[in-house]
C-alpha cells in the first residue's frame, strides 16, 4: 500500500507534518474498515481519502473565516499531502463529456432520471471528481 510506504518514508525523513497527516488518514481508512466489516479496496480508500480531504477543506474555510493563519497553513500542507494520493482529477470539460456518455447509456430523458445517472457516473469518476461536481454537471445536462 502507497500510504504506508509513504508513511515509512517520512517517518526516515522526520517530516511530522506528513506523518500526522498519512497516519490520520490510515486511521481512517482502518476505521471505515472495522465499521463496514471488509477489506476496503482502492475505490473504498480513494472514497476516504477524498472525505479526509473534504474534511481539512471545511476546516480550512472555518480557519480563513476566524483569521487563523497558523490553522489554515496546516489544512493546506495537509490537503496537499492526501491530494497526492488521489488519481489525476478530471477537467470540468472531461467530466461533462463522460456524462454525456453515461445519459445516454443509462437512457436518461430529464430531471427525474438523476438518480440512474449519479449512480453510474461515481462508478466511472472513482476518486477523480467530487460527488457535487458531477452532481452539478449531471443536473445541468438534463435539464
């Protein structure tokens, strides 16, 4: 596994920052594991990751807001680590044209079809688009 590898080498390296930050996200990762009682496969750890990430990005706006700069450099350097372990995200014209692609597949005729599509597009998307990016794009299109 990359994040445990990741996890030796900057343990070797002394970097603290990312040490915490790769052992919180294992955590979990082991957590979501014991909750849903299996082995998480990649598309289950991209799925944690990508949560971790969400979470260090709320906690960077509420840090921005208060004025905290120590806070919000540390959920930057934080985002920045996990986001390396996260496949190549798909452009705005990239996730609009795999849409295109799964409404016609799925044979989606309007607003009420959103469902059929969202379930397909997160299977194809697996960690390169967050779940409200293609939400917007699928909801845009059937319009």
């Amino acid at each position: 596994m990359q994040l445990n590898e990741a996890l030796k080498q900057a343990m070797k390296a002394g970097d603290e920052l990312r040490k915490r930050t790769l052992r919180m996200a294992l955590a979990a990762i082991k957590q979501a594991e014991v909750d849903r009682q299996v082995t998480l496969d990649d598309a289950g750890v991209l799925a944690v990751l990508q949560k971790e990430i969400k979470i260090r990005k709320e906690a960077l706006e509420e840090a921005q807001k208060a004025g905290r700069s120590d806070l919000t450099a540390d959920a930057q350097a934080e985002i920045a680590v996990l986001s390396a372990f996260l496949p190549k995200g798909l452009s705005a014209e990239e996730l609009r044209e795999l849409a295109q692609q799964v409404i016609v597949e799925v044979g989606a005729s309007g607003p009420a079809d959103m469902g059929k599509v969202m379930k397909a597009m997160m299977s194809k998307v697996a960690g390169r688009a967050l779940g409200d990016q293609v939400s917007a794009v699928v909801r845009e299109l059937l319009q």
